[in-house]
C-alpha cells in the first residue's frame, strides 16, 4: 500500500488564496508512483479533503475522512498553509498529537518565528542585527512624538503577526502615524514599528537539503511601489532578481548570516528569510517558514536556479519525514 499523503492548504486569514495556488505546485510535483496523495483545504468554515471531483468532511479526532467506505488517514503532511492556523503552531502542535509527521519545523518554533518581534529579539542574541523598534499591543496608549524619537521618520508600521505584507504602510510624517497603526490593527492586536533602513532589499531562502542546511539563491527586491507590499508581490510591480547584484564578498555575508539565523533558531525544511543590507551588515525583517510556492513565487525560483527541481524536492522533503 502507497503511503497516503495530505497537502495541506488554505488557512484562516486573507492569505489562504495564495496558499491555494502553493498548494496546487506541491500535488503537481508529489510521485503519485509513490504516495496516494490528496488535497486538504482546511479555511475558517470548512475542513475538507478532495477526492474524484468531490469533497469530503475531515474528521477532526485523526485528520482523515471516508472514501467509499474507507477510512483515509494521512501517513504523512505537506503543510503549505500560509499565515494561521498554519504557519504560527497551532496546527503543527495538534498534528503532534496526532502523531502524524509533518513538513517543516514544529509547533514551537512555527510559532516563534510568526511572531516578528520575539523572532527579531531571539536572532539579536546570536549577533543578528536588525531595525529599531517599537512594540505596541491593541487599546494601548501611545505617544506619537516618543515614538518618532525612537525610530525616526520615515518607518514602517506592519501587524506582529501576518504574511504577504498585509496591513503594512510606509510612513513618512508623524500625522500619519496613527492611520497606519489603525490599518496595522485591523490584520493583529499587536503591531511594530520599525525604523526605516536604507538599503537593498534581499529574500533568502534556506532549506534543509541533503541533511544540511543550504541556501537555495539570494534574490534582490526592486519594488516599484513605496515597498515590497502585497501589489509588488503578487500584482507584477516588482522585480526580483537572481542572484542579488551584489559583489560576492557580500553575497557571501548574507549567506552566512542566513544560514546562521538557521541553524541558531534549529530550524527544519524549508523557510526565506527577508534582509535589508546597510552599509554591508544585514539586517534581518522576518522569516517565513511556509513561503509562498507558486510557480511565481521567489522560493520555486531560487531551487531551480540551484539546479535542484521542484518535484525533486517536493518528494525528498516527504521521503525525510517518512522516514524512507
């Protein structure tokens, strides 16, 4: 018997539309010589496995569903799922105990790494450098000229814990300020402010490939817009190039502190990792453990750049928690 495999997708925020189409490569690439493989949409209403043109009701006590009168229960999990429940912990624990494996890291560091500004505050203590701050938490009273003071105009205001840069605005006079905390607020009740860094703009992606961690490319983000926001990252107004046009020295740097970042959190599978270079150093943004994983998407990119395919990964990636 092939090992049943379910591509998790969906979510429960305005991410879910991308993670769909993510989803969608990951079942295109899977060796169905291999797996018996199906489609799992879990959004805010419904949790439903695909099968024959159909849908059918997951049940929530082992993660599997009836097929003609069969049980089909998951052997194994392709999480693909952007943005909660998830890439913040709340899925990888329940699957835990289930004890069903799954793709990339667990529920602790799935949720660490969600959360901007613990994430920031963990890799700063490994030598990682990054913007300054400042935290604020929803109905919380604030100063707009002590803020300003701390990390200076223009800054960016973006929720604690979202994806795809929803909810995030450039702000370049202090009364705009709180129109951009208010639009931050609507995505998270906890939000950062960050310094603005005047530099180049690189995504990094890092996987566990061949028992080690590697850097699949380094991609160098023009935007055409104010930032990289949601337009310029799934609307075409950007360009994303790789390699970076960076020296190598530099490029070298990045790699090094990305795989730094990496290893120090004891990350797994795959993950890509935002940076802006200032004045040489890197200063890390956030890192996405399920990144996007459309054919357009920058990770698929940077693996075929690399010379490794994407179903070639895709399966690797399953073969390694399986086991096989």
């Amino acid at each position: 018997m092939k090992p049943i495999i379910a591509v998790v997708m969906g979510g429960y925020s305005d991410e879910y539309k991308v993670s769909l189409k993510s989803g969608q490569l990951i079942l295109d690439s899977v060796d169905r010589d291999l797996y018996e493989v199906y489609a799992y949409h879990i959004l805010s209403d419904s949790w439903t496995a695909l099968a024959d043109g159909n849908s059918y009701t997951i049940d929530k006590g082992d993660f599997g569903f009836e097929l003609n009168g069969q049980k089909k229960v998951p052997q194994a999990i392709f999480n693909i799922i952007h943005g909660t429940p998830g890439e913040d912990g709340m899925l990888q624990a329940y699957w835990q105990i289930l004890g069903i494996p799954f793709t990339g890291c667990g529920h602790y560091l799935s949720a660490l790494t969600f959360n901007k500004k613990d994430c920031i505050a963990v890799l700063q203590k490994y030598g990682i450098s990054a913007a300054k701050s400042v935290y604020l938490s929803e109905g919380q009273d604030y100063q707009i000229d002590k803020i300003v003071e701390k990390v200076g105009l223009p800054c960016f205001v973006k929720p604690n814990q979202s994806g795809s840069s929803l909810g995030i605005s450039k702000v370049k006079k202090a009364e705009d300020l709180p129109q951009a905390i208010d639009v931050a607020f609507q995505e998270d009740q906890h939000i950062l402010i960050e310094s603005f860094l005047d530099g180049t703009e690189v995504s990094v992606g890092v996987v566990e490939w061949q028992g080690e961690a590697f850097v699949t490319g380094i991609t160098e983000i023009v935007s055409h817009n104010e930032f990289f926001d949601y337009e310029a990252k799934y609307q075409g107004a950007s360009e994303e190039i790789t390699p970076a046009r960076l020296d190598g020295a530099t490029l070298q740097k990045i790699s090094d502190t990305a795989i730094h970042a990496y290893r120090s959190l004891g990350m797994s599978g795959m993950s890509r990792s935002e940076y802006i270079m200032v004045n040489g150093e890197p200063h890390f943004l956030e890192m996405n453990t399920l990144p996007g994983f459309s054919p357009a998407s920058i990770l698929p990119q940077q693996l075929s750049h690399s010379g490794i395919s994407i179903p070639e990964f895709i399966n690797a990636g399953i073969a390694a928690i399986l086991g096989a």
